[in-house]
C-alpha cells in the first residue's frame, strides 16, 4: 500500500522514507474514525 512520509510528505512504498522519516498509510485514520461512530450509534440504540 502507498505511505506517506510524516517528515517530507513525499510518498513511498516503505516504512521508512529517503529522508529516514516515517512513513504512514496515506489514508487510514478518517475510516476508522467513521467506524467508531456508527458503532458508537448502534450501542445507543440498542440500549435505547
Ligand atoms: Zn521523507
């Protein structure tokens, strides 16, 4: 999966950049975080 570099914003196949910053999924978090909210609905729903 394509990652980005934290450091330089440049993209890369590895987990460590040229520049030797970390590099990171370039798109994960926002996923994620939409997950956990519509559990977060689901649980209050059924509690409800
Ligand atoms: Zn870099």
């Amino acid at each position: 999966m394509l990652k980005k570099c934290t450091k330089c914003n440049t993209y890369t196949l590895k987990d460590v950049c040229k520049c030797g910053g970390k590099a990171v999924s370039a798109h994960p978090p926002k996923f994620s975080m939409i997950k956990e909210q519509k559990y977060g609905k689901y649980r209050r729903q059924a509690k409800a």
